[in-house]
C-alpha cells in the first residue's frame, strides 16, 4: 500500500508520538482505544498512522488542560 502524494505532511508512528510526549508506546496505543487520538491509516499489518496536525492539536489541548489544572 502506498500514500498518496497528496498527502500534505510525512505520516508519524506510534513512536514518534511517543517521542513527542515523552511517553512509551503503550500509552499512545491507550490513547487510540480511548479515542483521544485516531490514526489516519492502518496499514494491512495493523500498524497505525497519524497526521502531524491530529498530534499537534492533542499536544495543544493537553498543554491547555495542564495550564487551566494549574490555575484551580
């Protein structure tokens, strides 16, 4: 399986994710069973793919969620 060239960014791993936020691949996989984080792609041999911006989006929203639990 190939990805179109129209995609408009590099797809990212389950490990670079990890990397991202400085946590294992385990949890990323959790975030994907609770729905917090969906891949664009799963390849025929299972393995997930996601969009930089999709990664983006959780890093400002948990960033966000970390300010507004410091300000209680």
């Amino acid at each position: 399986m190939s990805i179109p060239n129209s995609w408009p960014s590099p797809l990212l791993r389950p490990g670079d994710v990890a990397e991202a936020f400085g946590v294992t691949t385990s949890t990323v996989n959790t975030w994907v069973r609770h729905g917090h984080l969906t891949p664009v792609l799963v390849t025929p041999g299972g393995h997930r793919r996601f969009l930089p911006d999709h990664v983006q989006d959780l890093i400002a929203a948990t960033h966000h969620q970390d300010k507004a639990g410091g300000d209680t």
